[in-house]
C-alpha cells in the first residue's frame, strides 16, 4: 500500500496544512467539530448559534438550556448584536452523597461566564429586537428597515 505522502504532488500546501490540522487535533484529544482549517466558526463556543435572514428579518437562535432567562443579556450597539450570562454549575443534585464524596468521571457541560456576538447587516433595525426564550432557545429576532426592503414602484403616464 502507498502511503498518502507518495499520492499527492509536491506543493500542495493545503494538503499540507490539513494534514497538521488533523494530526494536531488528533494529539489534543479528537475531533474538535471543525471539518477543515478553512472551515467559519467556533469549535466549543457557547451557546451554539444559528443566524439567518429572510427578507422581513435577521433570526439568531442560540441553544442555551438550563440556562435562566434572566441570567442572558441581549443588547445591541454599533451594529454588533452581544448574547451575553452565565451558567452555574450543578451542586451535586444528579448523583448520591456529598459532592466532596463524589468523583466527576465526565464533565462535558459548560459551566461559567459566555459572551458571543454577531454582526448585524447594515438593513437590520437595532431599535426594533425582539428575544424569546423556550425550552433552551434563545430565538432573537432583528427585523429588516421598511426602507431596504423590495417595494413595487408606481409608474405614472406621461400626460
């Protein structure tokens, strides 16, 4: 069997970077999410974000749960939109004993402070936002200005 070194040709530098991606992440402990160095994102960001528009509004859904709604900040400025709180850790309320007697043999949810923040388009009205949050989604809706949006223009005879 070849090995894949003798398959590709010289200078293909992305290749080559890929490759380090792969092996790094391999080293740190797995597949991080990211399929590729080129790949847009945040590996383990919290909360994970959905953002998309239509032609009335801009939709941001962060998956948040557990999360008391009171605790999320939502504020915008300078056209940048910021999820911003905190998630307390358990005290000990899933397992049995104390929780000095316990051992964590997995740890995966996040704890502590987060932040994220998007960029609003230059149509977004940031004086109009509307947040909601149900069963662990936070969905924030920014609706588009009357002014960027298509509208049917009159046209009048000549006479």
């Amino acid at each position: 069997m070849l090995f894949p070194s003798m398959l590709r040709t010289s200078g293909d530098w992305f290749a080559d970077f890929e490759q380090l991606y792969d092996r790094m992440d391999e080293l740190l402990g797995g597949r991080s999410g990211i399929s590729s160095i080129r790949a847009v994102g945040r590996a383990g960001a919290f909360p994970a974000l959905n953002v998309g528009s239509s032609s009335e509004a801009v939709e941001i859904y962060a998956f948040a749960p557990g999360i008391d709604p009171k605790s999320i900040d939502v504020s915008v400025e300078k056209g940048l939109l910021a999820i911003a709180g905190e998630r307390q850790a358990q005290d000990g309320k899933a397992g049995a004993g104390k929780p000095e007697e316990r051992t964590a043999y997995a740890n995966e949810r996040f704890t502590g402070r987060f932040r994220r923040v998007v960029a609003l388009s230059d149509d977004a009205d940031p004086g109009r936002v509307e947040a909601t949050y149900r069963n662990g989604v936070l969905k924030i809706v920014v609706p588009k200005r009357e002014s960027s949006k298509p509208r049917q223009i009159q046209i009048s005879s000549g006479s």
